[in-house]
C-alpha cells in the first residue's frame, strides 16, 4: 500500500487534482489517498468549490507519492517559504513527486527540478518556465518522466500522467483497465502534445 499525499492550496485547479485522483482512487487496494494543506481548513478552489484537508503540513506526515495540482494559486504560493520548506521535505522522503501544470513552477521554485527534464501548462509557459532557470524545461511534451519526478501539461494532461504512473508502479494492464473503467481515452505518447504549437511552443 501506498500513500499519496494530494497538495491543495488556495486557488487549486479542481481537474488538475482530482482527475489524477479519479484514477489512483480505482486502486484502493494498492494506493490510499490523502489531502494535505498548511493547515485543516477547508481550502477554496480556483473554481470555487473548497475542500477539507485529511492532514495539516504540520502533522507530520509521510508520503510515498506526492501530488501537486497548478492552479491560479500557485502564483502565491511560489513566495510561501512554509510552503517551499515543507515541499522540499516531502519530496525528498517521497518515493515519487508528481505536478500537474502549473504545479511544476512550484516544483521548480523549490529548487527540486535543477538539472532535470519537466514541462508544464502551454499556455501559462514563461511564466512557470521563469521560476526554474536550471530546469531543462521540454516545451513539446503532454508528460515527462525524469524519476522521482513527474511532470505534465495543462488540466487534462494530469489524467494521462498519472495513468503513465500508474502503469510504472503496477503494469500497463492494471493502467489501461483504471482508463477503461474511467471510460477515458488514454494518450500514451507523452510527446504527442498539440498544446504546445497551439501556444507557439
């Protein structure tokens, strides 16, 4: 059993979170779920809707996967140094770190991305890029693997990661049946991304 810590903040974006989190919850068995802010009150969406941390920063606690959403929010919590701190701690005792679009400017900002492969969301480009100037940012890419860290485009793109993720824990079997069962259609190229000439990428 693994443990997935899903990172919410103010201003999350709602798909970016639980798109991932419709497919890593399919194998309860295997992988348990839980939301963690920097404290336990109920945090507001980028669309509005707010959800209750299972868990405060402060509590301690230890995640086999971590989970980070983009969202407007993340624009603030790039100048949050409890944020930072408590995000470097993590990911280092993680065994495997994972951002969903803007996500990665956080990723980035913290200084855990230096030296590797990662992309981000198209559309918000320059400005996440901006935050890892030693990060070899890949501007055609839904997803990028460079383990421990996971990376993917805008929203929707998270669905495909985490599936890619699924199948590097369990097998390719186990992720195309969570899809099918999603009634989702998986993309399995992570460098078939049209985004990226749509942005001038």
């Amino acid at each position: 059993m693994r443990t997935i810590g899903a990172v919410i903040f103010p201003g999350f974006e709602l798909l970016d979170l639980f798109g991932p989190l419709e497919m890593f919850g399919m194998l309860r068995e295997q992988l348990s779920i839980r939301l963690v802010a920097e404290s336990r009150e109920a945090v507001p969406s980028a669309q509005g809707p707010r959800s209750l941390p299972d868990e405060a920063f402060t509590d301690g606690g230890s995640y086999d996967i971590l989970l980070i959403p983009g969202g407007r929010g993340t624009r603030k919590e790039v100048d949050n140094p409890f944020f930072m701190d408590w995000l470097r701690t993590a990911s280092q005792d993680a065994e495997i770190t994972a951002s969903v679009c803007t996500g990665s400017a956080l990723l980035a900002r913290a200084g855990l991305l230096d030296g590797r492969q990662a992309t981000t969301n198209k559309l918000a480009w320059q400005w996440a890029t901006s935050h890892g100037p030693k990060v070899n940012w890949q501007p055609r890419a839904r997803w990028v693997v460079d383990s421990p860290f996971y990376t993917s485009s805008g929203v929707s793109a998270g669905i495909d990661m985490s599936l890619a993720l699924i199948a590097a824990i369990t097998d390719e079997t186990t992720a195309d049946e969570v899809a099918r069962w999603a009634e989702y259609q998986r993309h399995r190229d992570p460098g078939d991304d049209p985004f990226a000439e749509a942005a001038g990428l």
